[in-house]
C-alpha cells in the first residue's frame, strides 16, 4: 500500500501539528541518526555472522 501525494501531505501536517515547527528539524536528525546508527549496527552484526560460521575448507569438503 503505497500512500498518494495527498496522503502525505495529511500525514505531513498532521505531524506538524503534534509536534511543531520548532521541533520538526530536531526530530529529523535524531531520525536520521537512528537509522544510521541502525545501519551501522546491522552491517557489524552481518559481519560477525559471516566470521561465525564455518566455511567450507574448515568443514574438511
């Protein structure tokens, strides 16, 4: 479900409301940095998954 331009601007202004225009700027960096931290934390964890398990030489094939 995709939602249309009009519904996004509902969604916009209904934010707006709720939180003001103060805090919309404030509100979008701790977003933004959520999702990096997020990112960041999902790329090591990926990592470690792949240093974790045995490869294939190590399983004697």
């Amino acid at each position: 479900m995709n939602p249309t331009g009009q519904q996004l601007i509902i969604i916009l202004l209904i934010v707006l409301l709720l939180f003001g225009a103060k805090r919309l700027p404030d509100l979008a960096k701790s977003m933004g940095s959520s999702i990096k931290e997020f990112r960041s934390a999902t790329k090591e964890a990926m990592a470690d998954e792949d240093s974790d398990s045995p490869s294939e030489s190590d399983q004697g094939h």
